[in-house]
C-alpha cells in the first residue's frame, strides 16, 4: 500500500483568495452604493443605479465562478481544536453567503424586470426574467432591501470572526484566507 504524502491544505488557492477579496470589494461597494440610492432623489441617483445594476450582475457571476472553484478545489480543514459548534456557524455561514451572493443579484434582476426596467450590461440589454407587475415589483423590492440588511449584518459578523481567529485564537483559519502570506496554525487537519 503506498502513503498518501501530499501536504494537507492549510490556505485556500491563489485564484479562490482572488475571488474572495475582489468579491468583497464588489460586494461592500454595492451595499454602500444600495444604502445611497434608497436615500436619495437627487440626480446623483442615476449614476448609483448605473453602477448598482452591472455591478449586481458582475457579482452574480463571480458568485457562480467562486462556487465552481470551491466545488472544484475544495477548502483548507478547519483546526482540530475548533469547537463543533464553531465549525457548524463557519459552514452554515459560507452556505449563506453563497445563498446571497446569487440570490441577491437575481432578486433584483427580478425586481427590475418586473418594474419593466431595462438590465444593461455592458452595452448589452439582458432579458426580462420575470413579467412585468408592479405587486411582484414591491414584493420583490422589500425582498432585495431586507436581504441587504441580513447580508450586511452576516459580513459585520465574518469581520469579527475573521478578527477573533487572527488575534484571539491565532488558529490559522484568518490565514487561510489572508492577503498575506502568514504562518498558518500546525493544528489543522481534517
């Protein structure tokens, strides 16, 4: 019988690290950018949605590429000292993120293809996903902005626990995913 002698994974790879932080600029800028259109009627309004609807569409798709990458290439084991409970709320989280990350940009594609508003993306007009009415068009609406919220208060809640791992626990799980190129904890494993 020959040893399996391949390292254990202790980081996630170059291109899912990529995706991460090109996606948690895309999505902190597009929260901020929703916060700014819901509370304006001034004409910098315009140039919000502008941003906001291709943005929206950008991170759909580096949502569905973030999620053939992870499929494809897994993730490091969390550290064997992790509580269960723990390591339940960062799988279930990573679930709900993903969740977000697609539903929220469909929810709102929706949203304006029931308001009967055009979906440009790149100079390219994307069909309708839904019939336009304006009863689902609000239903829709107040679906996108409670999303928001919960999607806003679930990454407040990844910061702190991205800190608590990097200055309490020092476990490796914030280097996994860090810019930088720091020690990882010897105590992972599967």
């Amino acid at each position: 019988m020959i040893a399996n002698t391949s390292p254990i994974k202790h980081r996630f790879t170059p291109l899912q690290r990529a995706l991460h932080w090109l996606m948690a600029i895309c999505i902190i800028a597009m929260l901020f950018i929703g916060v700014g259109m819901v509370s304006t009627i001034k004409p910098q309004y315009l140039t919000l949605v502008s941003i906001h609807k291709p943005l929206g569409i950008t991170i759909l798709v580096l949502a569905l590429i973030r999620l053939i990458v992870r499929w494809r290439d897994g993730a490091p084991p969390l550290p064997i000292g992790m509580p269960e409970p723990m390591k339940l709320a960062a799988r279930l989280s990573h679930v709900v993120f993903y969740l977000l990350m697609i539903a929220m940009p469909l929810i709102g594609w929706a949203m304006l293809s029931a308001a009967d508003y055009p979906v440009i993306v790149a100079g390219l007009h994307l069909p309708a996903i839904v019939p336009p009415n304006p009863g689902l068009h609000s239903v829709l609406w107040k679906t996108h902005q409670f999303l928001a919220f919960t999607f806003f208060a679930l990454i407040l809640i990844h910061l702190a626990a991205a800190l608590f791992h990097k200055l309490v626990r020092r476990d490796g799980v914030y280097e996994a995913m860090g810019p930088s190129g720091g020690s990882v904890a010897a105590s992972r494993a599967d």
